[in-house]
C-alpha cells in the first residue's frame, strides 16, 4: 500500500480519482504522460540542457502576450500605428504586454541560438538524433522568420524600410525568390495586402508551425534521449572501453587477420621460357 491510500479520502478526491481513471482507461493518457516525463537522463546533465525548455517557455510568453496584443491591433495601414500607440498610452497594462511581447521576441531568437550553440558543442546532431537535429533547424528558421512578420506590424517608417530590404534580399534568390516575395507582399509593391498578409502569416501560420514542430522535436528527444556532455566521465569509459575491446580483438587475430605475399615460382618460369 502506497502514502496516498493512507487516511480516508473526500468526495472531491473521489470524483477526481474517478475521472482521471475514466479519461485514462479511454485515452491511456496516464501511460503517454508517463513515458514522456519518466526516462533515464544522463548523470552530468548540467543547465546547458535546459536552453530548449527555455526556448520553448518564451515561446509560451509570446503567444499569451500576442493573443492579448490581438485584441486590439487593427490590421489596416491607416490604424495599424495609431493601435499600437492606444495599446501603449492607453489600455491598461498595454506598455507592460507590448514590452514583454517586443523584448521576448529578442530573448527568444537569443535562446534559440544558444541551444543550437550547445547542440554543437556537445554534438547532439550525430547518431541517432539526426531527425532531431532537422526538426530544430526548422524551428529556427520559423522563429526567425516569426520576427521578420512582427517587425512590420508596427507599421512605422522603420520597420516598413527594414521590411522593404527584406523582401528586396529574398526576390533576388534564384529561381523561386521573386514567387517568394511577390507572395509576401500580395503584389509586386507594398499595399494594403501586404500587412494583413503579414499579420495573418505571423498570427497563424507560423504559430501553428511552430507549435507543431515543437511537439515532434519533444517526442524524438523523449524516444532517443539527451546526449551526453563531450566531457562526461561515463562515455569517456565506455568509449575506452570501445577501444580497448577492439585492440583485444585485432590481438586475437594474430598472423591469420594478416594478408600473407607468397610468390610462385612457375610464373617466373612460364614467362622466362617465353624470353626464350
């Protein structure tokens, strides 16, 4: 008997137990949450492993803080700048909503980069995690393209001029860059299309992206694990012992694993017969 069957249990307890086993034994919820929260971590695991989870709780932020935002920007290029101005000076708690969205966006493109840091380092894009490797530099590539879209919602001079060079950058790739940015922009020049097409992109297509990613990147490293700091104690003795074995091996093998040269003489003879 466990700590949790001692001592009577309320009604509230009760109905509780009581639907969580409902909704497991239809869902086998229990099971799934078990296996991704119950596996072996390596014993040196130190807070270069956590940058992911950090990346991942930003994220979170930036998309309770942009839902908020949402409730008051007006996609149109007349009232995009005067919203974000009312959002700022006169909604209550605007400034500190619009800051932590704006400054987030900074911490996250911050984070992301030092976890992908650290995956180099610690060379965690090798066997077997190769599949988790691509699913995160697909997350990158949509967080930095996350704050390409936001950076334009201001609508000020700035950000239309940074935006301008941006799209200027991606028409001139080979091939399919002028498709790419005549897409973005709903047109060959920046109108009105251009910004709701931007807000639509950065409020759902990218989010969505995103959030599906991140579940594909959290399953492949519950399956397959974290991976071991280059200057772990325990991989540097499995992998002497590696070395050792196969030392031990090429030993045993002796003279047989070599090639032995042997020459036989009736060749010389055939081909000085044929000098003859």
């Amino acid at each position: 008997m466990s700590t949790t069957d001692i001592g009577p249990k309320g009604s509230a307890t009760k109905a509780g137990g009581a639907v969580v086993g409902h909704v497991d034994h239809r869902t086998g919820a229990t099971t799934g949450i078990g296996w991704f929260l119950k596996r072996n971590i390596p014993g040196e695991t130190s807070w270069f492993q956590t940058l992911g989870f950090a990346a991942m709780a930003v994220f979170g932020l930036q998309a309770v803080t942009g839902i908020v935002l949402a409730m008051y920007y007006k996609p149109d290029p007349t009232t995009a700048y005067g919203s974000i101005r009312h959002i700022t000076n006169d909604v209550t708690w605007g400034w500190l909503v619009r800051g932590m969205h704006k400054w987030g966006a900074s911490a996250m493109i911050i984070v992301v980069f030092l976890h992908m840091a650290r995956v180099f380092i610690f060379g965690s894009y090798k066997y077997p995690r190769e599949l988790t490797w691509v699913t995160g530099a697909l997350l990158l590539i949509m967080v930095m393209f996350m704050g390409l879209t936001g950076y334009l919602l201001v609508w000020d001079q700035k950000a239309y001029w940074a935006t301008v060079v941006a799209m200027n950058i991606t028409a001139s790739a080979p091939i399919i860059g002028p498709y790419i940015a005549d897409i973005l922009r709903g047109g060959t020049t920046f109108n009105s299309d251009t910004l709701s097409r931007f807000y639509a992109i950065h409020m759902l297509v990218i989010p969505g992206g995103i959030a599906t990613f991140i579940g594909l990147h959290l399953f492949l490293v519950s399956k397959l694990g974290i991976s071991e700091p280059p200057w772990s104690k325990r991989s540097t003795r499995a992998r002497r012992a590696e070395e050792a074995a196969a030392r031990a091996a090429a030993r045993q093998r002796g003279p047989r694993g070599r090639h032995e040269v042997t020459v036989d003489p009736e060749p010389q003879t055939l081909t000085a017969e044929a000098g003859q």
